[in-house]
C-alpha cells in the first residue's frame, strides 16, 4: 500500500477554507492544517477551525504572527481596532500580501514533514479585488517555493475558479457543517451580517438555493 | 527635488545584512530594516542589528515570528535547543525556506509604506548550499510579489555574486564597523569560532587580506 500525499491545508475557519478542508479528505489526502493569527479582529474564526480538525482528527498547528501587527495597524481594518470594516470592498480590507505571508509559513512547514501539496481556499470571487487570490500569482509563488526548497511542493486553491454557491453547493455535498464556519471580519459573537464577508456569504446561500443556516444580528 | 527611493533592507546583524544596510544608504535608499527573531540561538545579532540602525537613523522593525518554532523544532540546529549547530554544512543548519518567509513579510512592509526596493544579504557563497539564496529564487518571488500586490516591488541581493572576502572590502571602504557585527551560529557571549558561520567570517577576513577584529572562542 502507498502512504498518502501528505497536504498542508491553510485553515482560517471561514466558509471556504473549512471546505477545502473536507475536500483534501475526501480526496484522500494526509492533511495537516495551518491557521494564522495575525492580529485579525476576528478572532473566534480560530476558534472555529480548532473545532473543524479536532473533529477530524488532524494534525492542527496555529502559528502566532500577530507581531504583524506592526505592520499593519494603519492599514487594514481587519486588524486596526482604530479602523472600521466597511461594507464596500475599499483599500481598508485589504491585508497585503497576506496570502503571500500565509504561503511561505506553509512552504517551510511542507518542506519540514514532507508534504508536496498546499491547498488554500481561494475562490472565484476574490479573484477581482484581492491579487493574491489569483492563479498566476499562486502558481508564481508556487515557483518561487520549488526554487527555494528544491522541493516539488505544489500550491492549489481548488475552488480558485468557481462560486461562493458553488463551495456551498459541494460543502453540502461533502457533509461540511456549515453553520460553525466563521465569515465575519468582525468580533461576533455572531456574524454581523454588513462586512463585506458577510454580504458574500449571504448571496452566496441565496444563489446555491441552499438556507443559510447562519445567524447575523445586522 | 525628488524624493529618494524606499528600500526595505532585512536585516539579521550579520557581517553581510550590515553591508548591505550601509550599501542602501551609501546609494541614497530612504532606508527602513526589518529584523525577524525565529526563535535562532543567535539572539545577539539582533542586539547589534538594534545598534547599526540606531547609529544610522533609520526605521527598524523587528518583527517576532517566534512562533516558527512550531515549524522548525527538530528541523534544524539554529532553533532546535536540542540538536548541535555543527561545523559542516550538514542538513540541520538549513532552516527550510527562512528568506521566503522573511520575504514575504518584507514584500507586505513594502507595499505597506510604499518601498519599491528590496534588498537581503544573500552573497555568493551561500549559493551552492542555500536554494533560497540564489538569484533565480528572488527574481521568481519577485515576481510573485509583484503579481500578488499590483506593485512593482523589485528585490534584490546586492552582494549575491560575490564572495564574503569581496564583502568584507566593500564593508572597509563603507566604514562598517565590522567588529560589532555578529555571524555566528551560537549564543555568544563572543563567536564561537568553529561554527560553519564562524569558518566562513574567519576565511572571508583572511581571503580578504583584512585584519579580523573578532574575538573568538574556540
């Protein structure tokens, strides 16, 4: 018998990520999760994805990179408690290069265990505003880690092409128990219901024809 | 008058990072360093990375991304407490894809205050047995950045073909006071003098025909 590919799954508890996680099970992969704190209001998101792999039984490693902050105070509004998180997709949401960030802590933990995929939850409708959501840039990045690790570690988003209501549509399909997902880029305890976020995953329940399960006080 | 371009320079203490740092500005850089701990033994470089940039005036971050230590346990003798830093240049003193990570934090600072350069200390003689120091890795990372910020952010090793004696000249003729620079792999309180960091300053003084003002232990 041949041991599975092991698969490094960048975890943030959101909507997307969660079912990327279900997916790279389903698929047969090892899996080891990643999620990140890096001084993100939202931080029951953490909570969340706790839950998800303690139910599955994976190996689960949250790395603290909230010294980031002092980079992004002033910038973000995920992250500065000063700055609001707006409605619109406006500069303030923006966290730069945070996939980036998010992908080179991955490389070096797939280099260390030897894992030759990082799936991250990227999906078709990030791809207009957030750059580091599109296939050319994880597929550049995806060079620069095989250049610098000699490693041939691949770098996927498998839903990077296709619909909030299509992840929902397969996150039923695949058991994922979509009410504990976090999409808020706020504090809770429950979803505000205005975020940005927040307006995706509502349209994206009411385009998938599927009751969105999730309780918003906005 | 135009204003000078801003550079990141990442900054660990070393003999190169420090040319580098007094390169940047020798070029007329408005130069901003960014320091990472990682959990590394060598805690002092930080100390005297603190000192240069005090000295110089410029804006230093020094960013804690200690939690990599979850990562790197076991993986390489420069965190791990546990494993030996050895003379040789062996497995254990690589720490996997360490400049992809403290890149990808640079390419975030960058794009966060508007620098278009970025400048790290890979040198020649790090080519063979670090892939993350050759210049087909940054100019493929580079491209990433560019692709995942909508920035042209360029990076650059401005020592990444020449030879630790060359450094150690042009650190001369910079006036870098080369004796509070910090290489090696080890604690301190002074070098030890037998790790592979330590092996390179001394032939680097030597091939150099300079004096070596380091103390050495061993």
């Amino acid at each position: 018998m041949v041991d599975p590919v092991k698969a490094v799954v960048i975890l943030s508890g959101g909507l997307d990520s969660v079912t990327v996680l279900y997916w790279a099970q389903a698929q047969g992969y090892d899996v080891f999760a990643l999620t990140f704190l890096y001084g993100q209001k939202a931080e029951l998101e953490i909570k969340r994805a706790k839950e998800f792999t303690a139910k599955l039984g994976f190996t689960h490693k949250i790395i603290d990179l909230s010294a980031l902050k002092e980079i992004y105070i002033g910038v973000t509004s995920l992250v500065d408690r000063n700055l609001d998180v707006t409605s619109e997709f406006t500069a303030p949401i923006i966290v730069p290069f945070r996939n980036g960030i998010f992908m080179s802590v991955a490389v070096a933990y797939a280099d260390s265990i030897g894992a030759e995929r990082i799936f991250y939850g990227a999906q078709g409708g990030d791809v207009a505003n957030y750059p580091d959501c599109r296939r050319e840039f994880y597929k550049a990045f995806e060079k620069a880690a095989q250049l610098g690790t000699e490693k041939t570690i691949e770098i996927d988003a498998p839903f990077g092409n296709v619909t909030k209501s299509t992840i929902i549509s397969k996150a039923v399909e695949l058991g994922v128990p979509l009410e504990r997902t976090w999409s808020c880029y706020n504090q809770g305890p429950i979803h505000c219901g205005i975020c940005e976020s927040c307006l995706n995953r509502r349209r994206g329940f009411a385009d998938a024809g599927v009751i969105d399960p999730t309780q918003y006080s906005g």
